[in-house]
C-alpha cells in the first residue's frame, strides 16, 4: 500500500478501548526517546510506533550480526551488517509513515544528551548492559530534567522493571554506584538491583554461560520480548498520566518460567542489609570465576 493512503485513525483504531480517541491523539503528540537498539531497543521502538507515539530519538552504533538473531529485533539475514539505527528505523516508518524519527548514529553521549532528550517526554532504556557509564549520565540527565525514565531488563525468561520517577527515588540512590567501583561491582549491583529475588536462578543450566569479563551472558527471545511490552505499557501510562506507576525503590519481575510475579520494595535500594550482603557474595562468587 502507498503511504499516501496512509490513515493514522485507522491504523491505529484497534487500541481504542483501552485508550480514548482523545488519549490516543495524546500519544499522537508524545516524544519518547530510546537508546540502544540491542536486545529490547528494537522491540521498544516498533511497540512506540505501533502505539501511534508521534516521535521518537533513537540512538545507536552497532551493526547487526549473526549472533543477534535469537533475540533482537530485526536480525535478519536480510540486516546483517547494517546499521541497527537504520532498520529500526525503516520498521517504524512502515508502520507509521507520518512517525517522526531523530537518529543518532554515534549513539548517545555525554556530549549529546541535551540534543537526544530535547523535548523528550519520557525514556526507556534501551542500552547494553555493561554501558556503566553512559546508563550513569543517562538517568542523572533525565531525573535533573524532570524526565521520567523506564528500564525494563530481560532477566532470563522474565523481564525486571523499575521505573525512575523525577522527585522519587534516584536511579544512583537505588542503585549505589560509586566512583572507584570496577566494572564488576558495577555489574552485580546493576543485575541484584534490577532483579533483588534472581527467579531465573531455578532454570540456569549452564552458569558459565555468564561471563562478566567478557561482558556476555545469556538471552532469550521470550525476555526480551516481555520486556518490551512491559516498557511499552508504563511508557502509556506515563504518557497519559494514568493506571498505577509505580517507582523506584519498587521493583517488579514478571517471570514466565516461573509463571510468578515477584515485587519488591527496597527502601533503601542497594544500601539495604540483604542487598549488601547479596552484593558480597556475588562478588566472591564472580571473582573466583575472573
């Protein structure tokens, strides 16, 4: 079909129900920006523009390979080597013809936050795991500029949210990363922060699979799949401004092996007793591997 027949109140009628007409012109007009096109970036991306969000500021770097394809969003044989930025951006314009798209190809940077978030309504994190830093400034930008932030981790075959919330709980005050903790530190506060109760724990058959310093460890499709339909609901309700939001120190788990969702409420987030000594452990336990 040409884009010209293109109708966004048709392509777009079958969410009405669970939004209004008005909600959904609403989204029409939102912002909402994504960085890291990776595991649950591309899904994040194609859930906005199925949505009928507006706009959207997509930044990444990496191409598509071969080993992507059992769990990102537009691996294909017909992407491989191409820039993730570019067919995410092609799948969102053949959904939505009218979508406003901002690229950033060199991914999102220190140097660049303002011009990615500028007039950005609310983020999702989209970024690799180990991007210690970058996820660091990310969310003290968002959270000094009163935008509200999701990161929805695909934790084996769940998906872990936390939702960081302009005047709640800072993503740093949750998390405690420090100046002088290593990259190690850094990963197992970031993994027991987002996932305090490790569900996927009961089914990991081959814990050498995780290797902390080679900055890879396992994935399926089925989390990063959850994860994206879980962003994209707190991203609607967000949006809209209605439906329970609820924000760090809460966390949630949504785990489908286990058929179980587990909350918790970390009041004092990482600098917690049990999160301490979680984190003591783990570090024994990694550093034995390293």
């Amino acid at each position: 079909m040409d884009a010209k027949n293109f109708d966004y109140n048709l392509a777009f009628s079958r969410t009405i129900g669970f939004v209004t007409r008005d909600e959904q012109q609403l989204l029409r007009g939102k912002t909402v920006a994504v960085a890291g096109l990776g595991g649950v970036g591309g899904g994040h991306v194609i859930n906005l523009a199925r949505l009928g969000v507006g706009c959207i500021h997509i930044a990444d770097m990496d191409t598509f390979g071969i080993e992507n394809f059992n769990r990102q969003a537009g691996a294909n044989m017909n992407t491989v080597g191409r820039p993730k930025i570019e067919v995410a951006a092609e799948m969102a314009r053949a959904i939505n013809p009218e979508i406003k798209i901002k690229l950033f190809p060199d991914g999102v940077q220190t140097h660049n936050l303002k011009e990615f978030f500028g007039g950005v309504d609310a983020y999702i994190d989209g970024l690799d795991f180990f991007a210690f830093g970058i996820r660091k400034a990310v969310f003290e930008y968002c959270y000094e500029n009163n935008i509200p932030a999701t990161t929805v981790g695909p934790i084996g075959m769940g998906a872990a949210l936390i939702n960081f919330i302009p005047g709640k709980m800072s993503f740093e005050d949750y998390f405690q990363w420090k100046d002088g903790d290593g990259d190690l530190e850094l990963a197992i506060k970031f993994l027991i922060g987002l996932t305090p109760k490790a569900p996927h724990r009961n089914y990991v058959v081959d814990a050498t699979a995780m290797n902390f310093k080679a900055r890879k460890g396992p994935s399926t499709p089925m989390g990063c799949e959850l994860s994206a339909g879980v962003a994209g609901t707190e991203i609607l309700k967000i949006l809209l401004n209605r439906g329970p939001i609820s924000a760090a120190p809460h966390s949630f788990v949504f785990d489908a092996f286990n058929n179980r969702v587990f909350h918790t409420h970390l009041i004092w987030g990482n600098r917690g007793p049990l999160q301490k000594l979680k984190i003591f452990l783990a570090k024994r336990m990694m550093s034995k591997q390293l």
